[in-house]
C-alpha cells in the first residue's frame, strides 16, 4: 500500500475527539454516599456546637462565680482579677469540652440517682476537675501566696454549691442550644 493510499484509508475511519479528564472531578454520588458524606458533616456540626456550647456555659459561669470569690473573698484587686479571669478565658476555652466529656462519662456511669446522688456525683466531678486547674490558673495569674490559698479554700467550701448548679446549667443550655427536648422540657430542676 502505498503512503497515499493509506492517508486516504484513515480518513475514512471515525474519529472522536480527544477526552479530557478532569482530576479534581466529583464522584458520583450514590444514595450511599450522599448519606455518608451528610451524616459526617451533620456531625461535624455537631461536635462543633457541643464545642461551642460547652466553651460558652464554661466561660460564662465561671467568671459570675469568680467575681464574688476574688474581689470580695480573696481581696484581689481589680488588676489581678482581670489578669486572672483572661487566663481563665484561655483556660476554659481548652478545658471545657474535655470537662464535659469527663462529666458525661462519671454521670453515666454514677449518676441517674436521686436528688442527693445527682448533687454528689456534680460535686465530685466539678472538685475533682476544677479546682487543680484553678489553683494553676491563679498562680500563672501572679496572686500571692495566701490569695490562693483564700480562694482555693472558699473555692472547696462552695463547690458543694456550684458543683450541682453548673451541672443543671450545662443541661439547660444544652437542652436550649442543642434542641435536644421539647421546649416545655427545657430547664427543669434535678
């Protein structure tokens, strides 16, 4: 065959055109994986507001307890309060998730008693978690000696009274924030 002959045979012969592939092109989705992919960003959303939430409830009630202990109690003053209460911010913006999750885990397996159980279990939850970490946060705060020892003293005697109250407002924001009941369950007492 000669080379014309054959340029003329090829030009006969169909051709497409050229197919490109795109690398960063989407797979297919499937009702498989629709659903994989929304339940994996439904609980990314999730853990992101338990996250929030947590950091909220943390920062929150812990500067309106402060207040009273530091100032009045301890004798701080005004500079070493607010010193002490953005370490605290940092503090429990790290620490909040890990006190719920440790929380969560004491409760189910101790709590779901009666008044009194319920208030020992927060109790000893919130003691046994916050008050080495407050007595950090006051020293990297720069107050004395006795300040700490003040506060961290007051602090042992009215964890009895915050332990349960931080416990019931966690719920409460949660049941709020998370929409996890019915509205007219949203923040009984227990």
């Amino acid at each position: 065959m000669s080379p014309q002959s054959l340029s003329q045979a090829t030009e006969a012969i169909p051709v497409s055109p050229p197919v490109m592939v795109w690398e960063d092109e989407q797979p297919v989705e499937t009702k498989q994986s629709t659903n994989t992919q929304l339940n994996a960003r439904q609980n990314r959303r999730t853990r992101r507001d338990e996250w929030l939430l947590d950091v909220f409830a943390m920062n929150s009630f812990s500067w309106v307890i402060a207040i009273p202990i530091e100032l009045l109690l301890a004798g701080m003053s005004w500079r070493e309060h607010i010193q002490v209460r953005l370490l605290a911010v940092v503090f429990n913006t790290l620490i909040a998730r890990p006190f719920s999750i440790y929380r969560n885990w004491v409760v189910a397996r101790f709590g779901g008693g009666g008044v009194v159980h319920n208030y020992a279990v927060d109790t000893f939850v919130f003691l046994s978690f916050q008050l080495p970490l407050y007595t950090l946060n006051m020293i990297l705060g720069g107050a004395s000696a006795g300040e700490i020892a003040t506060a961290c003293l007051t602090f042992v005697m009215i964890a009895g009274a915050l332990g349960r109250p931080y416990g019931m407002y966690l719920d409460c924001l949660r049941r709020l924030w998370l929409n996890r009941r019915p509205a007219a369950d949203t923040c009984s007492a227990g």
